[in-house]
C-alpha cells in the first residue's frame, strides 16, 4: 500500500491511498476503504472539509 500527501488544497491536506488487489476486487475495496477512512475520522473526531462561501449583501 502507499500513502502519499497529493495536495495542499484551501482547505484541506489531500491523501492518495494505493492499494494493489485483483482487479475483479477493484470497486469492493475502493468503496470499503473509503467507508472505513469515514468511519474512522467519525470515531476519530476528524472532520471532512467542505467548500463554502460567505456572501456578504450591502444595500
């Protein structure tokens, strides 16, 4: 497995996870892995950023 820092976003340090598996096993981990990362963070006190924007309204 690797695990590399792909990015330093706005707001958020980006992971790319590498695993090597059968390819017929390919989307059964893909969507385990990124249940249990959520899960984990969850568990964690770790929370996913989201994109947001203030709007500011003048008259």
């Amino acid at each position: 497995m690797v695990i590399v820092v792909s990015a330093l976003a706005d707001s958020s340090v980006n992971f790319a996870v590498r695993a090597w598996v059968e390819s017929s096993d390919y989307w059964g981990v893909f969507f385990d892995m990124n249940e249990n990362v959520y899960k984990t963070f969850a568990k964690e006190g770790l929370h996913i950023p989201f994109p947001q924007m203030d709007v500011h309204v003048h008259k």
